[in-house]
C-alpha cells in the first residue's frame, strides 16, 4: 500500500491525558459514585488510526462523564501512535507487533514480550472490569464504515442497539490471534458483556472522524451510561436500514506468493459461487457462495496474515 493518500487528519496532542487517574499511563475511569456498568472506548489500537484519538480528546474537552457506573478512555498503543509521522503514516500502525492479535490467555500469560505485549498486559486488569468496550479503529482502503461484532448473537443485537453505521459484520476474527473485542467475557455466549469494534472508512480521511464520533455518541446513548442531553446536540441523524453480514469463510495467507486478481477495495458482491478472487502461488481462492460480499481486502499481503473476509448478507441482526 501506499503512504501517499492525502492525510486530511490532525493528530491531536493527547500529552495531557497520559497521567490519567488510574495508574496506568494514558488511560483515565471516570466513576459516578452510583452503581451501573463499567463502559469502555479505546482509540489507537493502531498507531496510524487517528479518528479514535480525535474522538477521545473531543470527549475530554466536553468534559463527557457518566451518570451512573464507571466510564473509562483509553488509548491503547499510545507508543505507536505519538511515532506517527504524517510523511510515512504507515510505518506507526505498531511497535514490535500487532496489539490486536494478542488478546489470548495464552499470549498474555506466555514468557515472549514485545511493547505491545507489555502494554496488553498492563491493561488487561482493566479491561477485565469492563461490561460494554468500543474499540474505534480505521482501514487501509476507501470503503464505507464497519461496525465488526464479533460471532455471537449478542454482539449483533448490541450493534442494532447503535443502529449505526449502516454495516454489520458477524466474524470470528483472525487466525493470527485474537482481538480486544474478543477478550475473555466479551465472546461468551452466556456473559452480559459485550464489545463492538468499529472501523470508520480510511485511515486519514476527514470523515474517519466524523464516523467515528458518532458510532462512539450512539454507543454511549445505547450504554446509557451518559446524560442524554450531553451528546444529543451532536448527534447526526441517520435513518439509512443497517445490513448483517455474517462472515463464512477467512482467506489466510499462505505464501509470500498470494496474490488478488483485481484490486479489491471492500464490499464488493461476486455474484456466483466459485469465482476466482486470487491465487495463493498456485492454489486459486474462490467463493465459497452467491452473493458473496468481500470484507476488508487488505493491501498487508504477508504469510499468516488474513487477505480478505467473504461474507454473506442476513436479512437481519438475529
């Protein structure tokens, strides 16, 4: 991928949220004093991913807290994120390695490190205490906003709760590991929490923030965690149906090798079952159904790492 797409994106000076008041650098609990949920909204997960950082300072400037329960701000790869260099915006996404792939009992609990690992590990106490995460993240491709849900049923129900943005994706995740949004309680079935993890169109461009600010308002409003006469006067109303899309199949990379037929952006609808999409070396990669929606095609075309999501569309969110 190019670094060469316009950056229309400021990186805010986040230096006066890194004391916080937790104990942990760059992320601060508000506590209402009054017993409710623990809600969460993360930002720069990835470094290069600015709409999340624009998003958290607004809320600290507006002074943002909760009426009842706890509602915490977080930066999570904050080290990634202040090496962010709009001259090669994508050399920040991470330190050592991915933070997004970590989220595992078996990763955190192993003896490998990496800064993204010490940071997972530092804020795992925290994000177990957690009832409702937002993770905000961005994409390499133009592409319309994504809210992932993860594979539960839940997830999707809490997604239809937001009623934005227009797209769902129902998915595992990745064979590389594991992420946030799927920690722990967050994928199970029977556990009152829940996360959504969206991805607000391109990186750098103006609208990844103005996407994600208002995921993150109607996140707050559907936790009602917040005073709704806080956020609604920011609240851009959107009426356009949500569309589910459950993922059937991941396309992991096997060979350096791998390769797509055409330049796949996201969202795409191949037609016929069986379609050539790519090859990895010679092995072709087709699809698995009709109708067939591609979900995120990555430009990131390295052994291990996911090459694109098929999907296919449901006629609703349960």
């Amino acid at each position: 991928m190019s670094d060469h797409r316009p950056i229309e994106l400021i990186a805010p000076d986040i230096s006066a949220y890194r004391a916080g008041n937790t104990g942990i650098d760059y992320v601060t609990t508000f506590d209402s004093g009054i017993a409710g949920p623990h809600v969460m909204v993360s930002a720069v997960t990835h470094g290069n991913e600015l709409c999340g950082a624009i998003t958290l300072d607004f809320l600290f400037k507006r002074d943002i807290r909760p009426k009842s329960g706890k509602l915490s701000f977080a930066f999570n790869n904050y080290r990634a994120f202040l090496n962010f260099d709009p001259e090669h915006p994508l050399l920040s996404r991470f330190v050592d390695e991915d933070f997004n792939r970590l989220w595992s009992p078996e990763v955190l609990n192993g003896e490998r490190t990496s800064a993204e690992l010490e940071r997972a590990r530092e804020l795992r106490p925290v994000v177990e205490t957690v009832d409702y995460l937002l993770d905000i993240h961005s994409m390499q491709t133009d592409v319309a906003p994504l809210m992932l849900a993860g594979p539960l049923e839940k997830g999707r129900n809490f997604a239809g709760q937001l009623g934005y943005p227009v797209h769902v994706v129902s998915d595992e995740g990745h064979a590389a590991g594991r992420r946030l949004r799927d920690y722990g309680d967050f994928r199970d079935p029977g556990s009152i929490k829940n996360a959504l993890l969206v991805e607000c169109g391109q990186h750098w461009q103006a609208a990844s923030a103005d996407v994600s600010l208002q995921t993150t308002l109607r996140f707050l409003r559907a936790c009602d965690c917040v005073e709704g006469s806080d956020i609604a006067e920011h609240i851009v109303a959107d009426d356009r149906p949500q569309k589910f899309i459950e993922v059937v199949d991941v396309v992991t990379i096997k060979t350096p090798a791998f390769r797509f037929v055409e330049a796949y952006q996201g969202l795409e609808v191949i037609p016929k079952a069986g379609t050539v999409l790519g090859y990895d070396q010679d092995e072709e990669i087709t699809t698995p159904c009709d109708d067939c929606v591609l979900i995120m095609p990555s430009q990131r075309l390295f052994p291990g790492h996911t090459a694109v999501r098929l999907g296919r569309l449901l006629s609703c969110a349960s």
